[in-house]
C-alpha cells in the first residue's frame, strides 16, 4: 500500500524572504518562501482514501488549499 505525505508549502521556517536572500533566484520575490512542514502522512490504497483520512485527522481538504500538497511514496 503506498505512503501519502501531506505537506504545507506555507508552514516551518522562512527560507527566503522579499528582501532576497542567499537562497534567493527572484531577489524581487514579494512574498516569503517557507521551508513546508508535514502535516500528515497514511497508508492508503488511494489518493482519495488518503484524503479522506486528512479531513477526518486534520480537519483540512487537500483539494481546497493551494498551500498543501501530496507526495506518494
């Protein structure tokens, strides 16, 4: 059964910052990039059982946050 990772690209600490950085590529970049936080992760046989497991556990759906992503493992 493939492990899902659900992740938050808007949460865990700044990486890089409007005012640019050492990290930086866009130094003009207007918004601050974070380093994304796991916010959940589950064994499921599909995408959207797994999804349904976030929702139930975290209260979040996947589909609705631009900010969360998934990764299969």
């Amino acid at each position: 059964m493939p492990r899902y990772t659900y992740t938050d690209r808007m949460a865990g600490p700044v990486i890089d910052t409007a005012h640019g950085s050492l990290l930086s590529k866009q130094p003009g970049r207007p918004f601050p990039v974070h380093a994304g936080k796991v916010i959940f992760e589950c064994d499921a046989a599909t995408i959207l059982e797994a999804d349904a497991k976030l929702l139930e556990v975290t209260g979040r759906v996947a589909a609705k946050e631009a900010s969360v992503c998934c990764a299969i493992f």
